[in-house]
C-alpha cells in the first residue's frame, strides 16, 4: 500500500498528465483493477488516488485577498 505522500504525488502527476480528466484515468485503472477481480490493495489505491484528485480540484488556488 502507498504512503499518503505517494498517493499525493500520484495524484498530482495524474492531474499535470491527463488534466480535466484525471479523475476520471483513476477511476479507469480502479475499474480495470476491478475488471480482473482484484479487490485487494490495489484497489483500494486507485480508489484513493481518484480522490485525493477530486478534493485537489477542489482546493482554492493563489494567496487570499
């Protein structure tokens, strides 16, 4: 299982590659992990990864006025 840190930078690399879509590459990768019948720890990491992008998008960007 990833550290929070990795699943962070997961993340982040997820959101510069594939921008808007990101969530949706993670939810991919889950459904493929899924699709094989793994319901293990990769798994779950995907899972994690998909939202630590979406409460990411949600945080405010730049220094408040």
């Amino acid at each position: 299982m990833l550290s929070d840190v990795d699943i962070y930078r997961t993340a982040h690399l997820m959101m510069h590659e594939y921008g808007n879509n990101a969530e949706r590459e993670a939810a991919k990768w889950a459904d493929r992990i899924l699709g094989r019948g793994d319901r293990g720890g990769e798994l779950l990491t995907w899972f994690r990864i998909c939202r630590t992008i979406a409460v990411m998008r949600q945080a405010p960007t730049g220094l408040p006025h």
